[in-house]
C-alpha cells in the first residue's frame, strides 16, 4: 500500500484541502493518506477554531486515513521547527512513501537544490543571514533574502529569482530541508496553491476560499452556516455540532483574561525567559499594557506591531507566555532531537491496516492516549497542558475537559 503524507491544520477543513488531498494521491500514485495535524494551537501562534479531535474527524471524513498530531512544541514555531517536527513524524512512522504539500510556486526543483545546499547549514549563508537581519528586516523577510543572495553566489539564477519570501514555498523548502537533515526515504512533490492565497481574508471564488477568510466569515455570521459553499458537508455538519455545544468559533479573545492575567502579574524578567520573547518585547509589553482600554487581544498586539515586531512573531511570544513554554523546554538542541512519540488522533478502515503495519515498522511509540504513558515525554506534558488551556476558552468548560488527553479514544469512522 502506497501511502503519502500530508502536513495540516484544517482550521477548518475546505474545499481547498479536499482537493489537495485528492490530488496528493493522485500524483503520487498513492493508495493511503497519513496526515500529520497541529493540535489545539497553530503554526501562526494562535489557538485553533475547534478542538483537535474534531478537527481529526474532519480529516478522516474528508478522505484521511490516519491523523496522528504534531506536538504543541512544534507546531507553535517558525516555518523551520514546524516543518522539522511534521516530517520528522512522517518518517518515524516507518509506512509513508511520499509527502506532497502545497505551494505558490508549484515546482520543487528550485526548492530542491536551495535544500540539498543549506542542509548542512554553510557558513557563507549563516553571514548572508546575519547581514540581512542587521538591516532590521523580519527573520523570514531575512532568511528569503539571504537565500536568494546565497543561491545568486552559487550561480543558480533561476533559484535566485524563486520567490522564497511566499508562506507555503517558505515551508516547502524547509519540509525539503527536514527530510535532507533526517536522511529521509521520502520523496517530495508539490502541488501548486491555486485561486486562495495564504491568509487571503476576502473571498473571490465561488467555491474556495483560504482558512483565513472562513474562519473571518464564521466570526462575524450569526451562524457557521455561510460557510456552506467553501467546506465539503462533513465539515459544515461539525461546524454547526460544535457551535451548538458552545465549542465553535475558538480565537485569541477567548484567552485574553488569561493571557493578561500572566503579562500583569509576572515581572519583566520573568517575562523574559518565555520562549520568543526577545529583544527587550518583555519590557514593551509592561509599558504598553497600562496604556490599553480594555483587557482584549487585538488592541494589545496592534499597540505591540513594529516593522520587527510581526504579528506572527507577537502572536508566538504571547502565545508561550500563555502556555508556559520557556526558552529552554524549545530550545533548538531540544527540538533537533526530534519528535518523541507518535500520538493518533483518529484513523479510517484502511487506517486501521496502516496502523497494523506502523506497529511493527514505526521508529517511536505509538500513543492513542495520554493515559499510562511514561514521564519520559516531556512534550507529551506540553500537549496535555496545551488542552487544559484550551478547554478553558469554551464557555462551558467542565473540569473533565481539561484532561480530555488522558481519556479520548482516537476517532474512527466507517
């Protein structure tokens, strides 16, 4: 059984994702999909619009056959720990043969050869790095430029003029660099990104439209029902499910009370020692807080916005701060040691064939829960944490739901 690996989020599942799963398959000549799925926060430092498990059932309904999660101390971070963490698990799971994800570009073989060059890390890219970061441009505005230059150096124009600085070439090139960097068997394609952009916010297709505006349209309808055109029925009919359970519709505000109450009560060193909190942005966040209306996430991060300061980045920092992750737990020696277990999240029929086989071929344990495991898995902690926090921003969180980890059976369908 062929089976290629895709890396996702499904904040929610859409007619885009449908069709990137169905081509995945397609043009790798698979017969099985493992997908690997952030949990309850995303790679853009924010919490997820619905809970892990549902969102793991979009996956199996929409053609998914094993979903396993990418641990919250991956898929918190920047494009280079996301997608180490992600191919990482794909790897380790001993049964998948390609992984195809979605780019501007469409074509992998700029992609490859800037890989199959930085995989060792050269220093002449490490000064290009260092460089570009002293004009005080973002790191990714600086990693793009620096490879661009170092490729221009290497004599290859047409990676030179690749357009590096586009989110999902951005993580195709590090998905390229994990499997270099893991001595991966896994052969990569790329499917191109059409009619949505990354983060696009308005809605100019009948039928596809990008996560970002969905879950814009989904916050300010009465109803998640509007969404109808651009997600497949499955996903609308848990839309509307969890929505009428008060567990719909998850952003940052919901966490504002919590968030301030750390930022307020913690002192500026304290502060400090938070993962992504650099530069002195402790210090601005305690001078800016008194200064704010209201206790609200949005005013917050639009008073901490600088030409350095992104809202990615800010959403990152705040985003550990709510969680407790310090500097040293995602450290990059932390994380280089790779992902610790595979957890899954749910599996189909055919899924259930891959898992047999995932028993005897798989490079790390295979966890259905959190229940029994050994304390040997520090971001096992974190990702039962990561829960508890998030069952807090429902309305009607019970106790029971912040140890959802410990008890929740994978989800099966058929």
């Amino acid at each position: 059984m062929r089976t290629v690996g895709i890396i996702v989020e499904y904040n929610p599942f859409h007619n885009g994702h449908l069709y990137h799963l169905q081509q995945s398959l397609k043009i790798t000549n698979s017969d099985a999909v493992v997908a690997v799925m952030s949990g309850h926060f995303l790679q853009r430092g924010e919490p997820a619009l619905l809970n892990k498990w549902t969102r793991a059932e979009m996956a199996l309904r929409g053609g998914c056959d094993v979903v396993i999660e990418l641990p919250v101390a991956y898929s918190t971070q920047a494009a280079e720990w996301f997608a180490y963490g992600a191919a990482a698990l794909l790897d380790a799971t001993g049964v998948v043969d390609a992984l195809c994800f979605g780019s501007e570009a469409g074509d992998i073989a700029p992609l490859r050869r800037v890989a199959r060059l930085l995989a060792r890390e050269p220093a002449a890219f490490a000064g290009l790095m260092a460089a570009e970061l002293r004009t005080g441009a973002s790191y990714p505005g600086a990693y793009s430029a620096a490879v661009r230059r170092f490729m221009a150096e290497a004599g290859d124009a047409e990676a030179a003029d690749f357009p590096f600085e586009q989110p999902n070439n951005t993580l195709g090139l590090h998905y390229l660099l994990a499997l270099e960097r893991l001595g991966s068997a896994i052969e990569p394609f790329s499917l191109r990104r059409e009619k949505a952009g990354y983060a696009q916010t308005t809605i100019t297709d009948a039928q596809i439209a990008s996560a970002t505006a969905i879950r814009k349209l989904v916050a300010e309808s009465a109803s998640p029902a509007g969404a109808a055109p651009f997600v497949p029925a499955s996903t609308l009919e848990l839309l509307l499910r969890d929505d009428a359970l008060g567990r719909g519709r998850n952003g940052w505000e919901r966490y504002a009370l919590q968030l301030f109450h750390k930022l307020a009560g913690e002192p500026a060193d304290v502060l400090g020692r938070y993962h992504e909190m650099s530069e002195g942005l402790e210090h601005r966040v305690k001078r800016l807080l008194p200064e704010l209306d209201a206790v609200a996430f949005e005013p917050l991060l639009e008073r901490l916005k600088t030409k350095r300061y992104t809202r990615t980045k800010l959403q990152r920092a705040l985003l550990a701060v709510l969680l407790g992750h310090g500097k040293e737990q995602l450290a990059p020696d932390r994380l280089r040691s790779g992902v610790q277990y595979i957890r899954v999240l749910g599996f189909s029929p055919r899924g259930r064939e891959l898992l047999k086989r995932m028993r005897t071929a798989a490079k790390l344990p295979i966890l259905n829960s959190a229940a029994g495991a050994p304390g040997e898995y520090p971001y096992l902690t974190l990702d039962v944490q990561a829960t508890s926090v998030y069952a807090l921003g429902w309305p009607n969180a019970a106790p029971r739901d912040l140890f959802r980890d410990y008890y929740e059976k994978p989800v099966t369908i058929g």
